[in-house]
C-alpha cells in the first residue's frame, strides 16, 4: 500500500534554536498515526508545518500527499486537499451556536445570502458522523469540552476531510469521553478517514495507533510501521527520556531534613471557568530545606497545584487540607500567602510575574513594600540599596536599576522576578519552570542559585516540564499525572523511566 | 560650550515626552499673544485663566489615577453638576451651614465614587458602560433637584470666594506682597530639592546631567516660576482656586510618587494580573480610585457652583470630557500604568489656554471645538508615538 503522507526529512530552526532536526515519518491511508514526545520535543512544530500554518519556505524538506509533493503557503492550502487540525486550544465561538460553528468560514450560500436551513440540516448529517447528540441550534458555550471537541471534528468533516490531526485531544476529557473519542476516530478509520494524534497517555496511544513516531529534542527517535510488531509502553518511554543528560547540573548535596515545614492532603480545586477540577487529589510533603521537585506532563496541574497553595490566586472551588509548620492554614489571598511566607515565581514572566513597564527596582520592591515603608511612605533610598544588593548578589546584568524590564533578556527578567520573591524573605518558595526560555548561560546560574538557597535553609518546590531539571535538582519528586499525585519518589530512586511512568498512566 | 548644547539637545530628546508639553504650551500661548497683540498674556487675562482651570483641573487629577488603573469616569461631568446643587439647596433651602454642607458634599460625591468603583470591580462591568449609566443617572438626577427652582443664586460669601476670592495682602500697595513672598519661597524649595535629589542621584551612582545644564535648568524654571508669580502679583495676587488645586496636585503627587498606595496603583495599571500575583488587591485599589474620583467631582463641583456663584440646570456639561483630554494631552498613557499628577495639570492649563485665546480672539464657538478636538489627537499620537524612544 502506499503512503497518504510522506513527511520527508524535516528541518526547522527558530532563531537559536533548532525545533525539528530531520524528521520523516509515513501515514498509511486508513489509518491512525500517533506522534509521541515529551514537552518541547517538536511535536505541535511538525504539526503546524503539515497544516501550512509555517508555509514550505519556512522550513527545509518535502511534504508528499497522495504522491504528490505539495508546497503549503496557509491553512487554506493545506484544508483544501482535506487536512484539518484540531488544536488543544479548541477554536470555537462559545456564543454561537453549533451549526453557525461547524460552517464558520465555510458557510453554505444561496446566492449572496446565508442559507441556514440548508447549514442546519447539513450540521446535523455531520453531528450524527461524530455521535454528538445535541439540538444544532445549542450554543457552543452549554456544551462540555468533550461535545466541544466533537463540533470540532464535525467541523473538520464538513471540509471534505481526508486526513484529521488531532493536537492532544484526550488531555482534557475524562476516561468515558476519552474512550468514545478514540472509538469515533476508529470509525473514521473505517470510512476512510486517516488521523495523526499527538498524545501523552501511553495507554491510549497503544490501544488506538497503527503506527507511532516518537520525537524527542526534535529528531524522530523511534518509528513503528504499521508492519511492524505493536509496540508496548516501556519501549515508548525509554525512546521518549532517553535522551543525552548534555545538560550539567551543578553538584549539589543532598538534604535529607525529616523536618516537615508544608503538608498537603488531598487537595482539590474546581475551576469555575472550565468547569471541572484542575487538582482532583493531591497529597505530599514538604521538608525544610529541599526541593521537591514537580514533574508532570502539560495539563497535569502543576501550576494549578501551585496556584491553590499560592493562596488560591485563581478562585478555585478548594477542599482539603494544607498544614504549615504543623499548623493547619487556611489561605484565601495571595497577600495571606506572602505574609505566611510562600513565595510564587511564576511560569510566565512577562504575563503576570512582572510589571515590563516598571523599572527594575520597582519591580524587585513591588511584593515587599511594607517592609520598605514608614506609614505607608516608600523610602526610596533603601529601596535602590535593596535592588542594587539583588543586582550584585544573584548577577542581575543591567547597566542600571533603573532599567525597565521590558529591556532585559529573559534570564536577568527571571533574575529580577526571583529578587522580587527573595525579597519578601520566603520560607517557602515555589519556582514554577524557572528556566523557561532562557539562554543555557543564564540557567546554570539560576541552578546555582537554588542551591545556594536551600543551603540556607529555604524550602524549594520547583515545578519545570523538563525531566532532567527535575532530576537534576531535587532531593525528592512529586509526580503528578491529570491532577492526582501519583508518586513520590527519593531522588536516589527515581529514574527518568519511572518518573514517565507514573506521569502517564 | 558646543558640549553644552550636545548634551542639551541629547536631553531634550530623551525627555521629549517630558518637555513636549511644556513646549506646546510655549508655542500656545506665543501664538495667541500675538494674535491678541498681547492680551493673552495679561496679569488680568492670566489670572482668570487659572481660575477657569481649576474645576477641570482637580478632574484631570483624579481622571488621571482612573486611567492609570485602565478605566475611564464618563460620570464625572454631570456628578459635579449634581453635587453643586445640592450644596446650593443645602445652604440655600436648608439654612446648613456653609462647612458643614461642603463636607456634605464631598463626602456625598466619594459615596458616588464608591458606588461605580463597586461596579466595575465587584460586578466586573466594563467601567465605560458603569460610568456612562452614571453620566445619565447625574444628568437626571441634576434636572430632578433644580426642577423647581431652576438656576439657584447662591447668596453665601465664603462659598463664592472659593473660585473667586483671593488671598489677603500683608501690604497695602500695587503689587501683591504676599503673593511675591509665596512665589519665592516656592522657588527656593524647589531648587533645594532638586540639589537633594541630585545628591541621592549621585550618592548611588545613578547618571546626572552635567552642572551647567542642571543649573541651566534650575535658573529657566526659577524664572518661569518669577514670571508667572510677577503677573499675578500685578493683579489681584494668587487666587483660592491656585491654592486649592496646588494643594490637591501636591497629595496626589506625594501620593503617587511617595506612598505605597501609589506604587499599588502603578503596579495595578501596569500589570493587573502581576500585581495581584504580588498580594494586591486589584479590586481594592480599583474602589479607591473610584472612590478618589467622585471625591474630587464633588470637590470641582463646589468650585464650579462657586466660581457662577449658582447652580445651574447644565452645570459639569462635558466636564468629563475636558479632564480626560487633559489627563491624554498630559502624558497618561491609555494602556495604562503610566501618567503623572503634575502632567495633567499641564495638560488642563495647555486646553483651558486654547479655550481662552481662542475666545479672547473671537474665533467661532464651532470651529473651536474642532481646534480642540485636533490638539486632542495631535496630543495622543505625540505619545503613542515618542513611547518606544529609549
């Protein structure tokens, strides 16, 4: 049988960093392929170079559909030969309604008008394809993430849809609705329609993927054929951790405190918004002068779960129990959380960690101005002793405090972001991806400095996407897998395989 | 001296923002005495501009404060209508005594303040349409209380001074005394803090500009300061209103600048979400700027009664408007997080001098709210586009 698709020896590079690195995988028509890799491992980049989002100068190599080579400039190229995507980030239009949704963009005419009755009748052929029992006429927004992702994949069906990507859709559904999605893309694959699905659940991948691609650090690293012998799930992990540890972590004593400073028990938080819960049952503990480290895959709650401990800044719905230094707490607000001693450094800098317009002292200063001020007056003086302190001590590079931080790199914006949090003398401090899009340089210091501050006694929680940080940086590791802490592991005992294991069951 | 003017042009340029106010100001009030063939710039025509500014002025303060935040008052106007006549009935119908009915007052305008502040951030409504309802809500309410009377002559003494009065002179004679003395004691404490500052500049190694130009400097605003304080001197001297909005300008700055509800403010308006992440409470500082707001209506609304010496059925018509203007051609930045006190200030004196030069040279009623409404635009886009100069 030949090929659907040939992706033929894929290269992209953004600036300074190399995405995919010569990957090329077959999908065979009729058929499910699942693409397999770890956080940052090139997945949804390959995805967006076969939906055209990149168009085919921006990237080396061949895309071949149908035996054809074909060269996408848009989305549009690539949906008119019958490839649809549906990204995790569901594109709907909660206010509108099911059938003005699936025929968003491609709406049915007669002449220069809309005709609905045609659209409505047309939605529901394409709602009973997909299995979605609703009223075309529902809006979006009454719908759960599951029906959602139907109108979706019924919106792809429309489009005369030969070939479906999915981007993780089961990360959001639970076991029952994950269940009947895979049974439709089943029946898709039967009435001829071929899926490519990036997932994390192994389990799910096995049980639907006629042939898999794993990509790890951007290069393809292991490609099951449809031929090949079906593969189980201890072989996908080690293809996806095992890669080079090229990484150096700082050599780092290991602190075995029995000291308890933060307990957890069966934290949950439901999230108004998206209407389910983000922590479902969450337990583990915290001792004095460690870091615990968060591993986890995307969507597994992590910052979620730093979220609720962090004074449930998001609103949650929360129940369980959260002790510090052996007295149960209950904390409401960000500033409660402060004033007990936790301190957050966010995942995302830019959007809600730092004031970009601000210079670099006001920004170190804006958590800890209490302890600046005399009746409510800021001392200014002390205030730039303070920065230029942080500035010397952890190696802010910055011709002057009174830079903004919208002209720093990422890592002196971490540099300041983590000043701003010392600053409110923490005794527990929670660093959400610390090294999130910063130059290798700059993470070895960050490194460095972590382990300085557990050498003085702060307790570190440290949430990162990358396996070897979290091995590398820890005294203990906390899995978490959909919101469930799934193990805690000494870091003596804790293999990548393992800590992928627990992540993905 | 070529090294002089480099390093003068070179400042210019990096405080562009700064000074582009002060200079459009210049050309303003240049063009205007020219075409007045000096009237403008007369002790008499210059006192009633400060005067005619300062019920706008306290609203750009405020207005300020609720843009930094990322809001907007569309209320305000017809707030300080309402205000004024109900201080008006107060002591006109009720016999209150004038304090008591002032404090009244303000305190009334803070509740209105409140009240939209809850909107906005406990019932989460956009503050354009809180405010706009609020606009509507004041308008009627205004019409409701003076249905009866109508205009309503405010007969008090004191209340009138309050926008017409002006200070008392130590010395009979034809320049005002007190008025000179105020005027140098002013420039004497400005120079003295601009050394203080320059000091603590130095002291932590921060950058400086050179002594000549920083005294350049200091003799160039000491003799603004001596000019405008000669001109009032020849007239009536400084005015209550001076004082009130100086006072006002001088919290507010203080405030902004010094406290650490100000930094709050600034974080809030910078970044919302990373302020709150730092232990604030967005939607307490949100209902304290509100709040500041109505107070401030409350505060021009007595002044406007005051400076008519009535209030009338239209009184605060378009105020809102004015305030915003003044706070956007003063520098405040509609992206929020940046703007100062002392900018809107410039800001309400740059569109009240428009006003009155254009009145004074008889340009037509129509074509001057077009001229306003092109500074308006001239203004914003002067920012928007000289933000990113590093």
């Amino acid at each position: 049988m030949k090929p659907l698709l040939e992706m033929n020896h894929i290269t992209k590079t953004f600036p300074g960093v190399v995405a995919l690195s010569d990957v090329s995988f077959k999908v065979y028509p009729s058929s499910i392929h699942c693409l397999v890799g770890e956080n940052g491992a090139g997945k949804s980049t390959l995805m967006k170079i076969l939906s055209g989002v990149y168009a085919h100068h921006e990237f080396d190599g061949e895309i071949h559909f149908n035996q054809e080579r074909v060269q996408f400039n848009s989305l549009k190229d690539s949906q008119r030969l019958g490839i649809g995507i549906i990204h995790q980030e569901l594109a709907l239009i909660p206010e509108l309604s099911v059938y003005e949704n699936i025929f968003l963009g491609n709406e049915i005419k007669k002449g220069s008008m809309i005709d609905w009755n045609e659209t409505i009748v047309q939605s529901m052929k394409y709602l009973q394809m997909v299995g979605l029992n609703v009223v075309p006429e529902e809006k979006v927004k009454n719908l759960g993430v599951g029906q959602q992702q139907l109108v979706e994949i019924a919106k792809a069906l429309s489009k005369n849809l030969t070939l479906l990507i999915l981007d993780e859709p089961t990360a959001a559904l639970n076991d029952e609705e994950s269940e009947n999605l895979l049974q439709l893309l089943r029946n898709l694959k039967s009435n001829g329609v071929t899926s490519i699905m990036i997932s994390h659940k192994l389990k799910e991948v096995v049980s639907v993927a006629d042939s898999l691609t794993v990509l790890r650090d951007g290069k393809s690293v292991l490609d099951i054929e449809p031929s090949n012998e079906p593969v189980q799930i201890p072989t996908i992990i080690k293809a996806m951790v095992g890669r080079d540890l090229n990484e150096i972590f700082p050599k780092r004593v290991k602190h075995t405190s029995e000291d308890v400073i933060l307990r957890v028990s069966n934290l949950r938080g439901y999230d108004k918004s998206k209407q389910r819960h983000v922590v479902k049952d969450i337990s583990f503990e915290l001792r004095r002068g460690e870091v615990l480290g968060v591993a986890g895959l995307m969507g597994a709650g992590r910052t979620e779960l730093a979220m609720t401990l962090f004074g449930n800044a998001n609103n949650y719905v929360m129940s369980g129990t959260i002790e510090m230094e052996n007295n149960v707490v209950s904390i409401k607000t960000p500033k409660e959380a402060i004033d007990l001693g936790i301190a957050y450094v966010s995942e995302d800098r830019k959007g809600n960690g730092l004031i970009l317009i601000q210079d670099i002292k006001e920004n170190i200063s804006s958590a800890g101005l209490k302890r600046l001020s005399q009746y409510g007056f800021v001392n200014p003086n002390e205030e730039i002793k303070v920065a230029q302190q942080y500035k010397q001590d952890i190696n802010i590079k910055t011709p002057s405090i009174a830079q903004k931080v919208k002209n720093l790199s990422g890592g002196n914006q971490q540099k300041v972001s983590l000043s701003k949090w010392l600053y409110t003398s923490p005794k527990i401090l929670i660093l959400d991806e610390p090294t999130r899009g910063i130059d290798v340089g700059a993470k070895a210091e960050i490194y460095t400095i972590i382990n300085e501050l557990v050498n003085q006694g702060l307790s570190i929680i440290l949430i990162s996407s990358e396996l070897p940080e979290v091995l590398g940086m820890s005294d203990r590791v906390l899995v978490i897998n959909e919101g469930v802490s799934t193990a805690c592991l000494d870091i003596d005992a804790a293999s990548a395989e393992e800590v992928m294991m627990y992540a993905t069951q | 001296m070529t090294s002089f003017m480099k390093e003068l042009w070179v400042q210019l340029k990096l405080n562009v923002r700064d000074y582009g106010m002060f200079i459009a100001l210049a050309v303003i009030m240049a063009i205007f005495s020219y075409l007045s063939g000096g009237l403008f710039l007369s002790p008499r025509n210059i006192s009633n501009l400060f005067n005619q500014t300062g019920y706008i002025a306290v609203l750009a303060v405020g207005m300020t404060l609720v843009i930094i935040i990322r809001h907007i008052d569309l209320s305000i106007g017809f707030v300080a209508g309402f205000i004024g006549a109900v201080a008006a009935i107060l002591m006109v119908q009720y016999q209150v005594n004038v304090w008591l009915a002032i404090i009244i007052v303000l305190a009334l305008g803070t509740l209105i303040g409140l009240w939209n502040g809850f909107l906005v951030a406990k019932m989460n409504l956009p503050a354009f349409v809180a405010t706009l309802a609020g606009m509507l809500i004041f308008r009627g309410a205004l019409l409701q209380v003076t249905s009866s009377t109508g205009t309503i002559i405010i007969p008090n003494r004191f209340f009138n001074m309050i926008s017409n009065g002006f200070i008392p002179d130590i010395m009979k004679g034809r320049l005002h005394v007190l008025t000179l003395i105020i005027g140098f004691l002013g420039i004497a404490y400005y120079i003295f803090s601009e050394f203080k500052t320059r000091q603590s500049k130095i002291k932590y190694n921060f950058e400086v500009v050179s002594m000549p130009l920083f005294l350049s400097k200091l003799f160039f605003v000491s003799a603004i300061i001596t000019w405008v304080v000669w001109i009032l001197a020849n007239f009536n001297g400084i005015s209550y209103t001076v004082i009130i909005v100086g006072v006002v300008v001088m919290i507010y700055h203080t405030l902004m600048s010094k406290t650490i509800l100000g930094r709050h403010i600034y974080a809030v308006g910078g970044n919302p979400d990373a302020a709150a992440l730092s232990g604030i409470s967005v939607n307490k500082i949100t209902m304290i700027v509100f709040s500041s707001m109505g107070f401030l209506a409350a505060l021009s609304g007595i002044m406007f009664a005051s400076r008519l010496q009535s209030a009338t059925v239209t009184a605060g018509t378009l105020f809102e408007l004015d305030a915003i203007a003044a706070a956007f051609v003063g520098g405040v930045s509609a992206k929020g997080g940046v703007g100062r006190v002392t900018g809107s200030i410039i800001g309400a004196i740059v569109m009240a001098s428009l006003s009155s030069g254009m009145n004074l040279i008889g340009l037509d009623i129509s074509l001057q709210y077009i001229v306003r409404g092109l500074v308006l635009v001239i203004a914003v886009v002067f920012d928007v586009k000289t933000r990113n100069v590093k």
